[in-house]
C-alpha cells in the first residue's frame, strides 16, 4: 500500500512491468499473472483513481498523468507497460506523452482516446451492442440492482458478442463477479479521469515502443475495430487473436496470456 493515496502492490526483481487494469475491474484483474511475472520482472500493480482502494480524486489526473506521477514515486525511469480495456487506453496514452519511459507495449482490446467514427469506417453500428448493453447496465445501477448490473457486465465483457454467459465456466464466472460488481458500486457518482489532449488516435505514429495487441475472437465489434486501427497506425505493431475469448482475455485464458506477453517482453527487454 502507498503512503499515499495511490493503491499499489511492487513485488519481484528485474526490469519493471506496470499492469494496468480494465474500467470493469481493478487491480485484482491481475491475480493470476502477478506470480507468473514476478519470477521474471520487478511488477507494479495499482488501483486507479476511484477502483478498487484507491480513493476518487476531486480533481482527477489523467490516466497518463497518473502513471508517471506512480513511476517518478517508485523511480522507475523506464518500465514495460501491460493494460488491458481502459488499462490499455491508460498504457497508450502513456507511451504518446511519455515515449521515453516505455520499453514494450502489451495493449489487449485498448481503448483508443480521441477516436473518431470515421477513423473505424464511419459505422455506427459497430457500436449498436455496447450502447445497447450500457444502457440496460445504467438502467440496473440506477434501480440499485447491482447484481443485475453485473450480470449485464459479465454477459457484454467477459462473454462478449456472439456468446452467452452460460456458455462460459462457472468457475469462471464466479471468479470475475465480485471484481465486476466491485468496480460498478465505485463508480457510482465518480468524477471521469480526463483525456489527454489531443487524444492517442491522432499520435499513434508517435510510439516508438516495441507494441503487442491482443484482442479476442468474440469481443464487440468496435473494440475489435479500434485493435485493428491502431495496430495499423504503429510501426511494426504485432497483433495476436484469442480463439473463443472475449474481453477478459487474461481471466479466461491465463496460462496463454501469461506465454505470450512473457514471449514479447522477453524478446523486448529495456
């Protein structure tokens, strides 16, 4: 735990590895990789602004703002970046103000700031199931029906688009639930973390890091478009699909995901 009011767990040796974590989630996200890649790396794992135990700010940072605010706290000059959902978006918008401080870049299914319509090809209804799915969540956290509102969350990001939660382990299931659950009750009256400016999608030719993409064969369409977008804009951007996965990529298939971010990050070292 910081002395601070950031959350953040730092354990092992070795060139440092910053895990960042999805909005539907919060640093548990990682429970499963911490000791795969603390035999390897130095790992930080940390709560953002309003998940998990770290407090909301009453004048949030932006994401990126407060990774470096973290890094310059642990002196950490260059660290490699793994982020998954709205960590990714985190990661990216990281390594565009702070290109220097990055070594390799892991996004799986990232959001992309500043995106455009037309920067994905203008349809609108790659974007039909998420608003769709966010507006029957709101409408739960608004009834106060928690568990309704996770329900909705499992069904749109852990079983994604063209599956149904009950086809996936309930083991699973119950493993991600309480995380889910946890991350919609903070959000509840929270304060957004502003976007840098100008947004990632208009700097993508800008990252110079080593950059991996991975992203999973059921997630939403726009995610999916988003991936493929960026994926082209970044020099030398390598792009690995999960079969039969969706967004939570390192819940569901931990021991792959595990293989194939170590593969890249040993091949990237700082």
């Amino acid at each position: 735990m910081a002395e601070d009011a950031v959350y953040y767990e730092d354990i092992g040796t070795g060139e440092p590895v910053v895990l960042l974590h999805a909005a539907v989630a919060d640093s548990r996200q990682w429970d499963a990789q911490v000791p795969a890649f603390a035999g390897r790396y130095r790992v930080i794992r940390y709560d953002m602004q309003g998940f998990g135990q770290t407090p909301a700010a009453s004048s949030p940072l932006t994401r990126a703002d407060e990774l470096l605010a973290l890094m310059d706290q642990l002196s950490i000059p260059k660290a490699h970046l793994v982020g998954v959902s709205n960590g990714g978006s985190a990661a990216l918008d990281f390594a565009v103000e702070n290109p220097d401080r990055v070594g390799a870049l892991v996004l799986a299914a990232p959001g992309i700031s500043g995106l455009e319509l037309a920067d994905i090809g203008g349809d609108e209804a790659i974007f039909e199931f998420d608003a769709a799915q966010e507006k029957r969540e709101e409408a739960a956290v608004a009834a106060g029906d928690f568990a309704a509102a996770t329900d909705v969350s499992l069904q749109t990001w852990l079983a994604g688009y063209g599956r149904r939660l009950e086809d996936l382990s309930p083991t699973l299931v119950a493993a991600v639930r309480p995380i889910a659950e946890h991350a919609l009750r903070r959000g509840v009256g929270r304060a957004p973390a502003p976007n840098i400016t100008p947004g990632a999608a208009r700097r993508l030719e800008s990252v110079r890091a080593p950059t991996l993409f991975i992203i999973g064969e059921y997630d939403l369409p726009n995610v999916r478009a988003m991936t493929n977008f960026a994926a082209r804009a970044i020099a030398g951007a390598q792009v690995v699909e999960f079969a039969n996965a969706a967004h939570w990529l390192n819940a569901e298939y931990p021991d792959r995901f595990d293989d194939v971010v170590l593969d890249f990050l040993v091949a990237h070292a700082v």
